[in-house]
C-alpha cells in the first residue's frame, strides 16, 4: 500500500496530539489489541488452513507472537 488505511490514518491523527503518558497509554492499548488479533488469527491458520506451508508457517510463529502478547501484556499491567 501506498498509504495508510482508514484505521491506522485514525490512530496516527490521534496520536499526533497525545502526549506523554496519554500516548504511551494508546500506543500499548493498540499493541495489545493487534497482538490479540494476531494470535487469533494464527491459531485459526495452524488449524484449519489448506496449505500445508501456511499451517506450519503459523504453528511455527504462534509461540513468538503468544509471547510478545504476554510482554505486552505485562507492560499494560506495569502501567495501571
């Protein structure tokens, strides 16, 4: 893509205005969520995808991404 999408153009706006510990809030709050969807979705291609190469491809990543969800999860926590 040439440009961002209608979500990321949403989040970079807001985020140009943020400041300090608001940003940093966002920032995290985002990582989590996309780091939820990622996992989801991995889970749902090692499980059920077709080709055999997009399955192990997504086995394969999923304990990276789980554990980049758990230390971004932790950083959310420290924050509170």
């Amino acid at each position: 893509p040439t440009a961002l999408g209608e979500d990321g153009q949403k989040h970079l706006t807001e985020m140009r205005e943020m400041k300090g510990a608001d940003f940093d809030k966002h920032y995290v709050d985002m990582m989590v969520d996309d780091h939820e969807k990622d996992v989801k979705l991995f889970e749902e291609a090692a499980d059920d995808a077709d080709d055999a190469d997009v399955k192990a491809f997504a086995a394969k990543t999923l304990p990276t991404l789980r554990e980049h969800l758990t230390k971004i999860k932790a950083i959310k926590d420290g924050m509170k």
